[in-house]
C-alpha cells in the first residue's frame, strides 16, 4: 500500500481543515517546498498537493508553490484543486504534474472530466469527498445532490489511475478512517482505491493494510506528529 503525505495550500500556507470547513483551518509553520522535500528523503515516492483555494474558486492558486516544489522533488506527485478544464489539466502535465485529480468537474461538468480522462490516460485521479454517502463539491462546501455510487457507475469505463475516497465526517479528526464506508466503496468499483481522512495511529495504518487498497494520504498526523514520517516509510 503506498504510503502518500499530503500538503495541502491555502493563503500560501500550509495547513489543514478538519472535516473539510474552511472555518476550521489548522496552519503550520512549515514552508511547503522544504516539506516536501522531507517527504522525499524519508523515502515517499508519491506526494499528495490540494490547492484548496483552487478547489474554492474553481481555478488554480498556489500555481508558483507547486510548480516550486516540482521542481526540487523528483517523486510523483498527485494534484488537486481548480482543475476544471482541458487546458488547466494540460498546463499541470506539461509541468511535470503525474496525476490530475478531479472532483467538482466530475459532478458538475463530466464530459470535460471523461474528455480530461481520455486525455491523459493513467493520468487521472477522481476524488471523491463525501458525507453519509453524498459526494460534496466546491471545496466540500456544496451538496452535490449525488451518491457515491452513482458516480462510481458514470466513471466505470473511464481510464484512471484510481479513485481518492475521502470521508468528509473523518477528515482531519485523528480518529480513524470510515472503515464500513472504505469497503462499501472498495464493493462498488473496480478501479484502484486510495484511502483519504482520519488516519491519526499506526493501528489505522495496519487497518487499512488488510483491504485491497492502492494507498493511504497522511496529512494531519504527520504535521501535528502523531505519526512520523519513519513510522510511514522505515
């Protein structure tokens, strides 16, 4: 299961949200491209990057931030957040990004995201954030109106590199993934699953090392050091 930290950008900071409000901002005093770097002497060989204020407004932000720290890490590296177009995707592959993630323009608008797809076959990651089974959007501030697994059965046939399922309840809380929800989603598609949200312990690390999982995002234990970055990668 590949072991993926996350940084995620906000105000040029990094921080993170519990349960995905933005009321509820966590920052820290690390600059983003020394973190990655980190990240990638302790031996992570992918790096998870949200522009959460790209997600907000629909448009990249933290454009110099990524591109910055694309530059100084030679690991893969998975970016989500304002990905809303054919020609934002490319700009992002053409600069070294691995793997687009899309997940308000899968809802929202889902022949650009399956024309994205296809685009960049293996390239594409949807994210899915939701809450008791409704996917959000908009930076998780909006009701999508949909449930999980109708999403799943529109993105079927798509050719992606996985799904990111993200348990809005459990983000950010230390507590624990969603474990029901994980395996109702790991029951419902047969693309790759990454597990995102609630990870705080190794005991949930070795939870989710017994399910057919592609990998796991660390966010918020390793920042507040509840895990270290030896725990994940010795």
């Amino acid at each position: 299961m590949l072991m993926i930290p996350a940084i995620d950008l906000l105000d040029g900071r990094v921080v993170r949200l519990t349960q995905g409000d933005y009321h509820q901002v966590q920052p820290y005093e690390v600059d983003p491209v020394t973190l990655a770097r980190q990240f990638q002497e302790a031996g992570a060989t992918r790096i998870h990057i949200v522009d959460l204020a790209g997600a907000k407004q629909g448009l990249p932000v933290h454009t110099e931030i990524i591109k910055n720290i694309r530059e100084q890490v030679g690991v893969e590296i998975e970016l989500g957040g304002g990905i809303r177009s054919l020609q934002v995707a490319k700009e992002w592959v053409d600069a070294g990004v691995n793997y687009i993630i899309l997940g308000s323009l899968v809802i929202q608008d889902p022949p650009m995201a399956s024309l994205i797809a296809s685009t960049f076959p293996g390239q594409v990651i949807v994210g899915l954030d939701a809450h008791d089974g409704e996917v959000a959007i908009s930076g998780w501030e909006s009701p999508s109106g949909q449930g999980i697994q109708s999403v799943l059965t529109g993105i079927a046939n798509w050719p992606l590199d996985s799904v990111i399922f993200t348990d809005i309840a459990t983000d950010g809380t230390l507590g624990g993934p969603n474990l029901d929800a994980l395996t109702h989603v790991l029951s419902m598609t047969a693309h790759p699953v990454i597990e995102s949200g609630g990870v705080g312990s190794m005991i949930h690390i070795s939870q989710l090392q017994a399910l057919p999982l592609k990998g796991c995002i660390v966010g918020k234990a390793l920042l507040s050091g509840y895990l270290s970055l030896a725990d994940l990668f010795q």
